[in-house]
C-alpha cells in the first residue's frame, strides 16, 4: 500500500471500532469469495501485530491506541507481513474488504486490492 488515509472518524468510536475482513480472489473475470474471514477489535489486532500491523506507525501520523484526537489519519508505505499471514494462499488477484463496526453498526467499509505471486515451481 503506498498511501491510505482515514480523513473522518470519532475517537470514541475507533478505540473501540471492530473490523471484520472478507477476502475474495479474482477468477472468471470477477472477485469471488475466497475462504478468508476474520473479526476482532482494531486495537487487539494492532497489538497482535496481525499481518505486521506495527508497521503502519513507521510512516504516516497514526501513534497507534488509544486514538487521542480526531485529526486526519494518514499511513503510507505499507507492506504486509506475509510470514504473519495464513500459509499457502495461491497465486492470484484478491481484494479485502475491511468493514468498520460500532456495536453492530457499519461505520466504514474499505477495499483494498493486492496481488499474491509465489515462485514458479520446475
């Protein structure tokens, strides 16, 4: 990811905001459903270092939790950890939507597309 930013939020919400991720790969020119789905608070995934979450304070103006004010927040230059992500995902086109949820209530919902490649095995 080269740049992503979160121009509107409220701290009260995010502290305690869940995100639920559903992943699809792209095959027969469209994105279908790929096995991949997970939910937990924004925070415990940060503090677990989920796919090198840690990194998204390196660059950017995000300090991390609990968010203090309500100032844009940027992150820029990240680059998933694929050691901390789940073995074996084939090659291919996916995209990851991440929804952001208060109490059952969606606050936001975010695509991001990425490309997995391996080795070609001879």
């Amino acid at each position: 990811m080269e740049r992503a930013s979160i121009p509107h939020y409220d701290k009260k919400y995010m502290n305690s905001a869940k995100i639920l991720l559903q992943v699809y790969k792209f095959a027969s020119n469209e994105y279908r459903l790929f096995p991949l789905r997970f939910q937990d608070k924004l925070c415990n995934l940060m503090k677990a270092n989920v796919a090198g979450l840690q990194k998204l304070l390196n660059c950017g103006n995000f300090s991390g939790f609990p968010v203090i004010s309500n100032t844009n927040i940027t992150f820029c230059n990240f680059i998933p950890d694929d050691s901390m992500l789940p073995p074996f995902i084939p090659s291919g086109n996916y995209r990851a939507d991440f929804h952001g949820l208060y109490s059952n209530n969606e606050l936001f919902v975010a695509e991001v597309y990425g490309k997995v490649t391996r080795p070609e095995v001879k």
